[in-house]
C-alpha cells in the first residue's frame, strides 16, 4: 500500500475546487485542514470535501501546528506565496504552490533557498505541461524529424472582458497570462531563456487600464528565438488559451493552434528553388499519466514526493519561466535588451 499523506489547503478561492476534487481521488491522501482569510470560504471548502474531521482555520501556522501535514497545497493570490510556502517549510511540509512561482524574482530565490535547506519539494502548478497535445508535440520534437530548432513562434490574441480585477492591473497580459506560453516554450523546445527584449503598450479603443498588448524576442540557450506576440484586447480571429505556434527547425516545420490541430512537414529532397516537403503525421503517444491539466499534476506531485523523485515543476526549474516574465516586463520599462538571470 502506497505512503499514507496528509495536506493542508490554504487559499479556498474558487480555483482550490478543481485542488479538492484532485485530492479526494487520490487514495491514501486526506485533506485535514483548509485555511483562508475568511472563515466562511475555509468552511465552504471544507464541506464540499466531505470530511467532518477536518481543521477550519485562519490562521496557518495554528492549522499547521494542529495538523502536522506532509505537504501544504498553496492556491493564494501571488502575493501571499512567500509567506505561506516559508510557513509550511518551517513547520516541515512540502509544497505546491498555484501559479506564478512569486510576485519577484527575490520571493522567488529565497523560497528555492528555503526549500533547499529544508530538503523539502517546493514546485508550482504550470497545469498546461500536462495537456496531451503539448506532450504530443514535444514528443514528435524531441524525434528529431524537423532536426535541431532554429527559431519559435507564439502568437496569443483574445479579447478577454473580465470586467474585475485585472482591467486595472499593470503588466496584466504579462503578469497574469504569459507565464503559461513562456513555460510552454522551454517546455516545447528544451531552451532555457537567455536575454529579452519586449515592447509593451495598450492598444486605442483598449477597456484596460494599462499595457495589455505586448511583442517580446527572446534568445535562447542552442541559438534558439523565441517570438512572443500577445493582446489581451483583440476583437476577432481569437487563438486558442494555449496559442497559435510554429516551430522551425533545420528540416523541417511544425504548425500548433494549441488544442487538437497540429500539422508537420519535412524536406525530402535536396534540390530545387523550394526543396520539396513531405507532410508527416504527429502520432506520438501520450502516457496517460502526463496528461490531465491542475489533476494530472498533482497527481504527479503527490507520486513524487511518495517516491522520492524529482517533479517537473520543481520551483528551482520554474523560476527560469518566472524570470521570462519579470526580464520581459524590465526591458518594456526601459526600452533596452535584458538578461534573463536567475
């Protein structure tokens, strides 16, 4: 029988549902505690997990002390991820923190540290790295059949009327979307970030406050550009959440609208003002244990810590993702190329 857990969820938000559905799957693994800054929204979550026994609370390190968890689920706003992941570190749990990693790039390093010291496993939840079609493309290219990758290509436009919140965040397209086609890009080309330069502004007739349309270039590790082209306020022709992608490479290109549609073609000869092409199927499979979204993941996490080996989305990885969005947000401030460090 696998290692009996326990976990402690803090942040009882409306996106810690999918966080409790997850852990009530999971066999030999219990929820005993739920806190939040209100009493009433800990409660609420607490009886959709349907567990009498469980800890309500506002307070986490009397929660945590109470329940003595494993692992300590962080689904709070990125502001409170430094203070909740040090907590749960001090009182000797693991964490899985919602996305983004930090609100800095120095939360972000000294959480690694506190980890790191701890021995504990502190990774963040990048739930798309588990859709079947991104592991299906990066499948087909890790196979080498367009050979090694010369240059990548996103392009994100929707127009997205929230009407909360984010019409009066700064950097919102940046701080709140873009941190999930960054971390897809390392994870669809295996390059790390190197230096970016990003033009950012708000487009006229746009019902945000702020910036909300940007283009970024990226260099990445191998040589690598990465090619970002984003607007949160873009009528018509809307992409897929997950973007329109084309990945060159020296023989050959791949096409992605980030759902199902996914289209290859490769050189099959070497002569002529066009070379000719071939189209190839992508039929790479996906292990079911990959795939899945927020569940997938934490599904993994959890197997992980049981086992012993390392997540994907270790903290001390993701920060190179967290560092494209805050490197890309210096170089629109002052107009010039910065270095993605870590």
């Amino acid at each position: 029988m696998s290692q009996h857990l326990k976990a402690v969820l803090v942040g009882c938000g409306s996106m810690s549902r999918t966080w409790i559905k997850t852990a009530a799957e999971i066999d030999n693994f219990d929820l005993v505690g739920f806190v939040d800054i209100s009493e009433a929204a800990a409660r609420t979550r607490a009886e959709e997990y349907g567990q009498p026994d469980v800890v309500i609370s506002t307070d986490l390190n009397a929660a945590l002390e109470q329940t003595q968890p494993d692992i300590v689920f962080d689904c709070t706003i990125p502001e409170a991820h430094t203070h909740v992941t040090l907590t749960a570190l001090q009182h000797g749990a693991h964490v899985l923190g919602e996305k983004p990693l930090a609100d800095s790039m120095e939360h972000a390093r000294q959480m690694i540290e506190a980890a790191d010291k701890a021995g504990k496993v502190y990774a963040v939840m990048q739930n798309r790295r588990f859709d079947p079609n991104i592991r299906r493309l990066r499948t087909f290219i890790e196979s080498g059949s367009i050979g090694p990758l010369t240059m990548l290509n996103s392009d994100f436009f929707v127009g997205a009327h929230f009407g909360g919140f984010r019409d009066h965040m700064e950097h919102v397209l940046l701080l709140d979307m873009a941190i999930h086609t960054f971390d897809a890009a390392r994870f669809i080309s295996g390059a790390d970030p190197v230096s970016v330069y990003c033009k950012e502004w708000n487009p006229a007739g746009s019902w945000y406050d702020h910036d909300a349309s940007a283009v970024c270039i990226f260099e990445m590790s191998n040589g690598l550009i990465y090619n970002y082209r984003g607007s949160w306020c873009a009528e018509g022709l809307r992409t897929t959440w997950e973007c329109d992608w084309r990945v060159v490479g020296q023989r050959g290109s791949v096409l992605w609208h980030g759902d199902e549609r996914m289209q290859a073609q490769v050189v099959s000869g070497n002569e002529g003002f066009f070379r000719p092409v071939d189209d190839v199927e992508i039929t790479a499979e996906v292990a079911p244990s990959q795939t899945g979204g927020h569940t997938g993941l934490i599904k993994d996490y959890v197997d992980a810590i049981r086992t012993g080996r390392t997540p994907e989305t270790i903290a001390s990885d993701n920060i190179k993702s967290l560092s494209m969005v805050f490197s890309a947000i210096e170089s629109a401030r002052t107009g010039k190329v910065v270095d993605c460090a870590v």
